[in-house]
C-alpha cells in the first residue's frame, strides 16, 4: 500500500503545473529607475531623440522600469561620454546618448587628456537614424556651389571640436577657405547667429535632428544647401553634390570617408561597458523591438523625427571597420583635423 501511495503522489505531482522559472532579468528590472544621460542641453537634437526613447523604451524592457533623462552637456559629448565610461552605473540601470563624432574621436585627434573612454568597449544598443549632414549658407552669403569654397573665404561657426573635422580637413588637405569662428555653446546658439549675421554657414551634422529649423529657411531661399556631407546622396537632396566630389585623389577620397560614416550611426544608444550580458541583450531586445512599435512611430511622426533604424550590430561592425583603417590614411586626417584653421 506505501507503494501505491507513493506511486499515487509521484503521479499527481507530474501532473500538476509546473510553477514558471524566475526571470532574473525581469526580476531586477521591476520597479526600477533608468537613467538616460544625454550629451547635450535639453531642447536639442540628441535630446529630443532621447526623451522620445525614454518614453516608449520602458514598455518593451523584462520588467517595465521607468526612463529618467539626465542632461550632461559639455566638451561636445566628451563629458557625458566619460561618464558613462568609468562613473555611471554598470548595474543595467544606465544608459546614453552621445555625440556620433564622438565615436572616432579617440582615433582622429591628437592625444588629449579628457578622453577617458574607448569606444570598442560600449555596448552599443542601436540608433533611431542614419544623418545627413548638410554644408548650410545663409542667402547673403556669395558662395553659390561647392567650387566657391575655393575662392571666397566662408566664415562657419565652431560649438565644439567634432563640428570642425571636415572644415579643417577641407582647408588643410583640398585648399577650402573656410573660417571658423569658436565660442557657441550649441547648434541652437549657431542657427541664431546665422540669423543675426554672425557666421555665413553651418557645416552641419544633422537634418534630421534639426529639418525643423533648416527645411523653412531652405523652402523660402533664406539659406541654400551647397553639400551633403555623407558618403552616399540622400534621396531628400537628389540634386545636391556630395561634400566628397571635392576630392581629387583615392587617398583623399578614403581619408574623408573616415570622418563621413559617422552619420552612419545618426544618434547612438549605449550602456557602459561592464554592464551585464543579459541586461544588456534584453535592452537591446527591446531597443530594437520599441523601434517597430505603431505606438513609438507615431509619437516619433508627431515629434518630427523620422525612423530610419541602425542595429547596435551594425554600429559595432562599423567601429571595427573605422579602428581598422590603414594608418597611413588615419595619419592624413589626424594632422588635417589638428592643424591650425
């Protein structure tokens, strides 16, 4: 009878359901605060990425924790970057934005003792765009095209030393007459001074971050697009030249692709290294998840924004790609962008 009793329990028990396995990373991330650092003041391009990241982000996360945007601007993205490098935590709970220069800064310019970061060693989560960067100039400017910048010195603005790789390779490796004038805390301060009269033209990074400004000014001829700084034409500006038909050599064409395909990766996401696998993936699950959500594309729609997703993937393959350049051609950039303007 002990027998068949115990048989009996042995039976029901395989019967009954079996209670689901704890999700740690579930388990961790329920209830918790995350904090999103931007590079940035509030108000700019990378932040409205940002906060539109940190609304949606948090659904698609094991554990449905909340997103607090922290805005640290300054150095161009370096101080943020430095912070996410060795300060914020490596628990899960912290995450940024940074400047898409910032990622070939390390390799591009001359040793500097505020770089405190190794960009091979993020973990990158994805980007909500690829950018197209466009060489901007205001209507009373007497630069009608590309060949101009040969002849007639272009006064640009400088907000911080990644703005000035191209206009420096430009001068130092091709001959360009750009002028930089330094001092402006951001692009927002660099669209007043257009307006003002301050600079003739922006060599701007981002039409996506900042089409809000830019597309009424162009539509109503106050300012004329002259290039697009990327190394493929954007289907927006099928009649602009590509900033890269200025180059006259094979050499010189691979030296400013090095500084272009940063606008591969538009606005990067990414946790600091050290942050734990499984965390990490399921941030990444979720980055790539939020990206096709109807709820998402839709609040991006209404906020201006359009969704053209880069995988944390792609980001990494590029970077390998970058670090990977012949020096020689690094070489070419390197003294290009430290020369002096």
């Amino acid at each position: 009878m002990k027998s068949g009793t115990a048989s009996l329990a042995l039976l029901v028990a395989a019967l009954l359901p079996t209670p689901l396995a704890a999700d740690p990373v579930e388990d961790f991330y329920r209830g918790k605060h995350l904090t999103m650092y931007v590079g940035s003041d509030a108000g700019g391009g990378y932040d409205t990425y940002a906060r539109l990241v940190a609304r949606h982000l948090g659904r698609f996360i094991p554990g449905k924790p909340d997103l607090v945007v922290q805005n640290m601007p300054g150095g161009g993205g370096i101080r943020v970057t430095n912070n996410l490098f060795n300060i914020a935590p490596k628990d899960g709970t912290a995450l940024g934005t940074v400047q898409r220069a910032i990622l070939t800064t390390p390799l591009l310019e001359a040793p500097n003792a505020e770089l405190h970061y190794d960009p091979l060693k993020f973990k990158w989560l994805g980007s909500l765009n690829t950018e197209t960067g466009l060489l901007v100039v205001w209507n009373t400017a007497p630069h009608k095209d590309m060949k101009d910048l040969f002849d007639k010195e272009l006064l640009v603005e400088s907000s911080n030393p990644t703005t000035d790789y191209m206009p420096l390779f430009l001068n130092n490796v091709l001959g360009t007459k750009f002028k930089i004038v330094s001092g402006y805390k951001g692009a927002n301060d660099v669209y007043l001074a257009l307006e003002r009269g301050e600079v003739q033209g922006r060599v701007s990074n981002s039409w996506a971050g900042y089409k809000g400004v830019l597309k009424p000014w162009i539509d109503t001829d106050k300012a004329r697009v002259l290039a697009q700084l990327s190394t493929a034409k954007s289907s927006m500006f099928p009649d602009v030249p590509l900033i890269l038909d200025l180059a006259k050599t094979d050499r010189q064409r691979q030296a400013m692709e090095l500084i272009l395909l940063a606008q591969l990766w538009g606005r990067p996401f990414l946790m600091p290294p050290g942050t734990p696998d499984d965390r990490f993936l399921a941030v990444r699950t979720a980055f790539a998840a939020m990206m096709k959500d109807p709820e998402f594309i839709a609040d991006a729609t209404q906020s201006g924004i359009d969704i053209d997703s880069v995988t944390g993937e792609a980001i990494e393959a590029t970077l390998r790609r970058i670090y990977a350049t012949p020096p020689d051609i690094v070489e070419v950039v390197r003294k290009a962008v430290n020369a002096t303007n």
